[in-house]
C-alpha cells in the first residue's frame, strides 16, 4: 500500500507560524509514501511543527496529532491545523 499527502481547505493565516507550518506542509504535499516509511513520515511532520513552535515562540503553539476517521481506516488526517487540512490518503493499487 502507498499513500499520498494532500492539502487541501486552505484557509487565511494569522500568524507566523501559521504561515511557516503551511510553508512547511508545502514540501510535504503530494509526495507518494509506501507504508513502511508512513510511520517516519508522519512523526517528521509532527516533529517539524514542534521545531516551529519553538521558533515562533511568541505565537500559540500547535499541538498536532495524527488520527484516523472512523468511515475509512487506512487514510490519517492531520487533526488541530485550522487554516488547512493535510492528510495522507491510502491509494488504490
């Protein structure tokens, strides 16, 4: 199984690290996966958004984590972003 990043929903940003988070997900967006490197990916996103909310220390910081939705098990979302949605969506191979 592969996935495939998206954005998509984009809402206006408020602040810096809004806008450096999206500038963020931007390298990450529509890049196929195979499911042996999900894990990693996901965790490096996570990981990334932290390093900016210590850059960007005087904006809100963003406590992100992955879910999946109830209706489809093998897609994960992105959950608390609010100005986008980014998810990873399972192809059909």
């Amino acid at each position: 199984m592969q996935y495939f990043s998206y954005i998509s929903g984009t809402l206006s940003m408020n602040n810096k690290l809004e806008k450096a988070i999206y500038e963020f997900l931007e390298t990450k967006n529509r890049i196929v996966i195979d499911k042996s490197d999900s894990y990693q990916f996901r965790a490096d996103i996570i990981d990334g958004i932290l390093q900016l909310n210590k850059v960007h220390h005087r904006c809100k910081p963003r406590k992100l984590s992955w879910w999946q939705p109830g209706y489809v098990k093998t897609d994960w979302h992105l959950s608390d972003i609010g100005f986008c949605t980014f998810n990873l969506y399972a192809t059909k191979n």
